[in-house]
C-alpha cells in the first residue's frame, strides 16, 4: 500500500507529483487516475461515518454523533432566508470540520491500495508505474477493488468525471477494464 496523508490539497498535490516527477524523470511511464466521488459530502450517511469515527475514538464519534443529532440548515441568497431543514443523511458543506469527516469516512479507500492513493475529501488520485505489464496489473487490481468501495459505504463514483492520464512512453494497448 502506498497511501500518502496529508493535511490540505496543496500538500497533497505537491507529494503526489513530486514521485509522479520522479518516475517520470527515471523515465518510467506513469498512468494517473483522477476518481471523483459524486456528490461525496453530501451523501455520507450518518450511521457509517459514527461507526468510522468509533474506531479511532469513541469520544470523537459520541461528540459528531451529539452534533449531527438533530442539525438543521437553511440558505440564505440575496437576503432571503429558506425555511430550516433537518439534515439526515449529509455532512454540512461549508463547515471546517467537513472535510476533516469526510477524511476520516474515505480513510479506509486505499486498503490494500498498492498504486499510489492519494485523497483529500472527494479529490482522489490513483497512480502506478506502467512500463511493465506488472504495473498495469496492480493499476487494474487497484481499479477492480476501488470499484467495490462505494456500495460499500453508500456513495458513488461518478465515472463520467474520472480521467486518465498518461505520462512517458507510448500508450500501451489495453483496457482498463470497466474503468
């Protein structure tokens, strides 16, 4: 597995592309896959994401559980105020602590991950050496696994926003399976 955690987007950038440069510089080809979560903050169930913040602290899950009970949220646009609505089943967007959740529910995505994983919130990339026919094996492994994450936790990959990037030598034929 090769999960990098990172505190912020920049610094996930900055790690990702600093070993993608590197292969790249040895004159390895690379594959990078850009995986976007659909609509991922707003679709985290409440119960899973408890049951994620359990296992790293039980105080941290009773206190989110405490805050999400009952949370209620309206817009305002142009000084109009919408009625309150109660929030079931999404972390509030625009809140600081959402991205740290989300973190914590996507935490699990690179398990047994052996490409390069990175992710900060729903932006998640995916990345492997491919000269090699092993390369492109673990990268379709990985895919193949990655795929089964969302029925899992209830979310989905919006696959008409995933992309591949290609980086070296020639594109290999082949497939990525579904992907």
């Amino acid at each position: 597995m090769s999960h990098m955690a990172t505190s912020d987007s920049l610094t996930n950038l900055i790690t990702f592309y600093d070993k993608v440069a590197l292969s790249v510089d040895m004159r390895q080809a690379m594959d990078i896959v850009y995986l976007d979560l659909s609509k991922a903050v707003d679709t985290v169930s409440h119960s899973l994401l408890l049951d994620k913040l359990a296992r790293v602290g039980r105080w941290s899950a009773r206190w989110v559980g405490y805050w999400l009970t009952g949370l209620n949220q309206r817009v305002v646009i142009h000084g109009f105020y919408s009625g309150w609505q109660l929030l079931i089943g999404e972390v509030p967007q625009g809140l600081l602590l959402g991205p740290t959740l989300f973190n914590i529910f996507i935490n699990c995505l690179e398990d047994g991950t052996e490409s390069t994983l990175t992710d900060f919130a729903d932006e998640n990339k995916l990345g492997s050496e491919v000269d090699m026919s092993e390369g492109r094996a673990i990268l379709q492994r990985d895919l193949d696994r990655l795929e089964k994450w969302p029925s899992k936790n209830s979310v989905k990959f919006n696959k008409d926003k995933c992309k591949l990037l290609h980086l070296g030598a020639a594109l290999l034929k082949g497939t990525w399976g579904s992907w």
